[in-house]
C-alpha cells in the first residue's frame, strides 16, 4: 500500500499540473480560434480520440496488468513478444487507415492535409503504449508522470509560440493547433522510449525466463480486446455525441451555426472547467489496475475491501468541494474564456455528471483490475444508450434543447456509476464472502 499511495501522490501531483497547463491551453485555443473555430476542434478531438484507442489496443493496461501479476523473470520475455506483435499490428492498422481515411466526410469540413497528419499517430501512440504498460505495472509511475506533464507543458509552449507569431485563417489556425498536438506526442514518445531503452539494458544484465508467445498474447488479448471494445465504444459515443446534440438543437429549432456554437461552449469551456479535478481520478486509475490485479491475484480480498472504501472516500473529499465551487462560481470560471458565456449556465446543470464522473473512474479500474471488462462493457452500453435517447428526445423540444441535452447526460452517468459500484461489491463478496462494504 506503501507504493500504491506513494505512486498515487506522485501521479496526482504532476497531474495537476498538468491540467493547470491543459486549462491554459484551452483558454488560448478560445481565443485564437474563436467560438466557431473552437466548435469545430472540439468537434473533431472526439474522432482523433477514437483513432488513439484502436492504435494503442490498449496495450497500457494489458501490459500493465501482465506485468503486475508475473515475476520479473518474465517482463523480458513479455515485452519482446509484445513489441513484435504491436509492429505487425500498427502495419495493418496503417495500410487499412491510408484506404480508409479518404472516405470518412468529417474531414471534408477541415484542411485536406488533416487525415494525412492524423496517420502520423498511429505508430507514435502503438510505440508510446508498449513503455507505458510496462512502467506502469512495474510501478515506475515518476516516468509516467514526467510523461504526462511533458505531454501539456510542450504543446501550451507550442501554441503560444506559432500563435505569437503567425496569424492564420480558421482552417489553417485549427490544423496548426492539431499539429501541435501530435508533436506534443512525439516528444513524449522520444522520452518514454529512451527510458524504456535504459530498462531493457538493466533486464538483459539479469537471468530471464521465456514465455510461450502463446501464452503471452492470450494474456494480453484476453485483456485488450474487451478494454479496447470499451475504449472503442466510448470513443464512438464520443465521437457521436456532438453530431447528436448539434442534431438534437437544430431539430428543436435551432441555427446550425448556433448550434455549433453552443457544443463548443460544452465541450470546450464546460466540460474543461467540469474536468479539471478528474486528473486525480485518472491518477488514482493508472495505479489502481496492477495494485488491484495484483491483489486480486493473491486472493488478497481484505486488502480490495479496505482499497474500495479508502477510493471512494478520498472521491467524496475532493468531488464534493469541486462541484460545489463550479455551482456558486459558475460565472466567474467560465468568464476566463468568453464574456456572459452560457456555459456557465451548463457548468451549474453538469453538476451531477462531473460528481459521478469522478467516482466512475477510479471503479473502471476496480473492475478491469477484477478481470471485469466485459460488466464494464455492457453497463457503457446501456447507460449511454439511455443517456442518448433522452438527450436526442429532450435536445429536440424547443422548450428545452440544452437544457435537455444535460438531464440525458446527467441520467447516464448516475445509472453507470450504480452499475460499477454494485457489480465490484457483488464481485468481492461473491468471491470470499467478506462482510459488505
């Protein structure tokens, strides 16, 4: 426990730094892109997300859980089957993307150049995902947090440079910011690599043990396929949400360009005040998969029921102060972007699905960490689905629109959240039939 809290403080602490750098940095993307500049690059965040998903097949946390729960005698020979195996698959993935990212429409409103400078991800995220898995199942999360740091503190340094220099149109001004985004990425790739490098040295100092290739790719796969199915899923509805919801207002009378508008001021103002704390949440995530895979491992329930309730106590003591200070200052935060915004209206609204946000989080990681993929899975499922059908219904009334886009995505988090949570106590007690949390 001693690691666990050790490499939480650490991770959280570079975390918040982190989203200070990635505050600013939407505060100068609002201002040198403009409302509808910032509409469509919110927009698109959402299928570059998608793309990062499948090119990483959520090898951080396969390679993370396989190495949490094998001897170190084995971490070599895992890592070299999954090199191998990542190559041929970032290959595969890159041919059928070149076929493929010609015919998708949602480029045809941005720079033609942008599919061809999105196909550049591919192999930095797949090689970037190898050295995080492993650092984080060995617990080596001081080169994860120098990582995420790197990842904000480049690109802000970026875009203050080229926009201080350079005055773009709004096409130009929103593939620039992209670019500096996946440069962010390759930097970061360049220091995990080199650090993974050093690691490889010290293993090949020290006796090591093969494993089946087989064997080391049913454990991964048997990890990343349904973590990808999830990510993917969520990607996808993601990606879907603000084609839905500009859908959903114009439907109910609204201008198209408004609308476009009004999702940037969500995604791009609300959502990056409402987020802000959920870097602890994600922090919390990155440990909590090989502590709680680990444990689970040894049949250490005791330890998992103790781990559960300090989780969710350390959420309430940070959430609770959180989305109160985005309710009674709603206009003072959003003031930072746009003056009189309506976001600050829907920061007040989002209240509830930024408290639940924060716990579902860290009970994602619980339930992978419990070989739960797939509960994870089917309850992303159903809540979203919920959750879009009453933001498509509610959207469309005039009397509503924004507002009834919020109650569909409030709804959906609070089903999600009571899902996870009964799913991992049904889970630990069935397991050992501990007492009840």
């Amino acid at each position: 426990m001693n690691t666990f809290l050790k490499g939480s403080l650490l991770l959280i602490a570079a975390a918040f730094i982190s989203e200070c750098l990635e505050f600013v940095i939407n505060v100068v993307l609002a201002r040198e892109l403009g409302e509808e500049g910032l509409g469509l690059y919110m927009s698109i965040l959402p299928t570059i997300v998608f793309l990062v998903v499948i090119a990483s097949m959520e090898l951080p946390v396969s390679i993370s859980k396989a190495i949490a729960e094998k001897e170190k005698i084995y971490h070599k020979s895992i890592l070299e089957h999954t090199i191998r195996f990542t190559a041929a698959f970032t290959v595969a993935f890159l041919a059928i993307s070149i076929i493929v990212f010609p015919l998708i429409p949602v480029f045809n409103t941005y720079h033609p150049l942008l599919p061809w400078l999105l196909l550049t991800l591919i192999p930095i995220i797949a090689l970037s995902s190898i050295a995080r898995g492993y650092f984080m199942g060995a617990q080596h999360m001081g080169k994860i947090a120098v990582a995420n740091f790197l990842r904000r503190a480049v690109q802000l340094v970026l875009l203050i440079a080229v926009f201080q220099l350079f005055h773009f149109d709004t096409d130009l001004a929103i593939l620039i910011a992209l670019c500096t985004l996946i440069g962010t990425e390759l930097v970061v790739l360049v220091y995990l690599v080199i650090m993974f490098v050093k690691e490889i040295k010290v293993m090949d100092e020290k006796p090591s043990t093969p494993v089946k290739k087989s064997s080391v790719l049913q454990t991964l796969l048997s990890v990343s396929l349904p973590t990808t199915g999830l990510r993917i899923f969520h990607a996808a509805s993601f990606a879907i949400k603000p084609f839905l919801i500009k859908a959903a207002l114009v439907r109910g009378g609204m201008v198209e360009e408004m609308a476009m508008v009004q999702y940037g001021k969500l995604a791009g103002v609300a959502f990056t005040i409402g987020f802000f704390p959920a870097f602890i949440a994600h922090s919390l995530l990155i440990v909590l998969i090989p502590t709680v895979s680990e444990a689970y491992a040894k049949r250490e329930i005791h330890e998992l029921n103790h781990l559960l309730r300090k989780i969710i106590a350390a959420t309430l003591l940070y959430s609770v102060p959180s989305v109160a200070l985005f309710y009674f200052f709603s206009d003072q935060l959003t003031s930072l972007f746009f003056e009189d915004s309506p976001a600050s209206v829907y920061l007040q609204l989002l209240v509830p699905y930024f408290f639940f946000h924060f716990f579902v989080i860290p009970m994602q990681a619980f339930l992978i960490g419990l070989g739960l993929v797939k509960d994870a899975f089917l309850h992303s499922i159903w809540s979203t689905t919920v959750s879009f059908v009453l933001m498509f219904v509610l959207g469309s009334m005039p009397n509503l629109q924004m507002d009834g886009i919020i109650i569909g995505m409030n709804t959906g988090i609070v089903i999600l959240t009571i899902m996870h949570f009964l799913t991992i106590r049904h889970r630990i007690h069935l397991t050992h039939g501990v007492r009840k949390i």
